[in-house]
C-alpha cells in the first residue's frame, strides 16, 4: 500500500488480499527494515487488531488504571527560545516532540488541513485536521503524563515518513 524507502531503511505498510482480490478485513501489516550491505539486519513488524477495534474502550482502560501507574511527568524541553521549530529533526520527530510535551496544537500544525490519520486501533481513518486534533486530545487525556513516545528510527524520502516508535513509562520501556 505504502513504501518509504532510503539506501539503509525501509517502512512498508501493506494488507492481504483474497485470490479475487478482495481485501481481507483486518490485515494490515507495517513493517520497517533496516538494510546493510543488500541484507535485512533488523526488522519490526506489527500487525492490526481483529475487529471490532478497542477505539475509545482502550483508551478509557488506559485512564481508569493510570492513577496506578503514576504520574510525574517527562517532558522533552528545548532551546528554541519563543517556541519556534527546531528544523535540524524531522517533521516527524517535531510531532512526537510536540506530543511529548502535550502541546497537541503544535502537533496538529503539522499535518495538513485535508490529512489522513489512521490508528489501527480505530476502525475508521480520521480525517482533516480536526478530526485527528480531537483524537489527539482524547488520548492525551487518557494516557498518564508518564508515558512518552519514543522515536526509534524514521525512514524518510521526499514525500513520505515511517517512524519506528515505543512508548516508556517514566522512562522505563
């Protein structure tokens, strides 16, 4: 479905279709290889939830056992002086700087007015950008200020990004 490919990286996301060609529902996969020499050194691959979706019941687990888990938050903080972008990281790494900090208007402005988010954990893409910023906003309410999103690697050509990413818990992944 999707490529995005440099000399040493490559994130692909795709599904499975039937021998008539007929998508097989709930099948997409998202893979990101890291190459060396022509050879796979690493590979990440993560498949998409059987339907229905969690959607918002996951989110609203994750809230309900929040108070367990505990909150002092980690927030990434820059030199930027008056909150300009630091443009030596990628677009995608502004983003999950942005959501870091919980500044979801920033993160937002990141994406264009007509985007395409999907979560897999949803069973529709949002689109526009207020649909995404308000499904940001709900998951920043329901995630602890200790979870971070952390970028293990980012694959990027000229007009598309695949990004590695995990989630720690006051640092701890």
């Amino acid at each position: 479905d999707e490529i995005v490919s440099t000399p040493s990286k490559v994130c692909v996301m795709y599904h499975l279709a039937a021998k008539g060609g007929a998508d097989i529902q709930d099948s997409t996969h998202i893979s990101f290889y890291n190459l060396q020499d022509g050879k796979i050194t690493q590979l990440f691959d993560v498949t998409e939830p059987a339907s229905p979706k969690p959607g918002d019941g996951g989110l609203k687990l994750l809230k309900t056992v929040s108070s367990l888990i505990g909150d002092e938050s980690i927030v990434f903080t820059s030199n930027d002086g008056e909150g300009k972008r630091d443009r030596s990281i990628s677009v995608v790494e502004q983003y999950f700087d942005a959501w870091n900090k919980r500044d979801m208007k920033t993160a937002v402005s990141l994406f264009t007015d007509d985007c395409q988010m999907r979560d897999l954990q949803y069973d529709e893409a949002f689109s526009g950008r207020d649909q995404f910023e308000m499904h940001l906003l709900r998951v920043k309410d329901c995630l602890p200020s200790t979870f971070n999103f952390v970028v293990d690697d980012v694959a990027v050509s000229q007009y598309k990004a695949g990004v590695l990413w995990h989630v720690e818990n006051s640092g701890d992944p």
